[in-house]
C-alpha cells in the first residue's frame, strides 16, 4: 500500500493524525499534512482508510 496525501486539496485540520497517528503528521509550523510513513504494511490499512474517510476534502489516496 502507497499513501499519497494531496498537499493542494489538504486544508490541516488534522483528522488524519487522529486516525492514523503513526502513518500521518501534522507540523507545528504548517496547515499541511504530511506522510511519516509512505508504504505502510498492511496491518495499518485499517487505520489509514478511517483517515481517509475521515478527510472532509478527500485529499488522501491509497493506491495498492
Ligand atoms: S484529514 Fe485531510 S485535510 Fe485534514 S490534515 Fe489530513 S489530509 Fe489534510
């Protein structure tokens, strides 16, 4: 699995970290999103697609 968060959709609200702590981060300094972990193994699919139906602007693909 491939996560790719779509920095010109994301608007840093941070529901992804909630979700998905340890795949997503949200830095002190920026209202974008970013990756921590880009090829996270499976047994985190489950929290990485709450994140991205959690996402209010649909800014977060899995592909694979
Ligand atoms: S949930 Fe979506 S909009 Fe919110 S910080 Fe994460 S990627 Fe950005």
């Amino acid at each position: 699995m491939k996560v790719i968060i779509d920095t010109a959709r994301c608007n840093g609200h941070g529901e992804c970290v909630i979700e998905a702590p340890d795949v997503f981060d949200l830095p002190d300094d920026s209202d974008v999103a970013v990756v921590r972990e880009e090829s996270p193994d499976d047994t985190r699919r489950a929290e990485v697609e709450r994140a991205a139906a959690m996402c209010p602007v649909t800014a977060i693909l899995i592909e694979g």
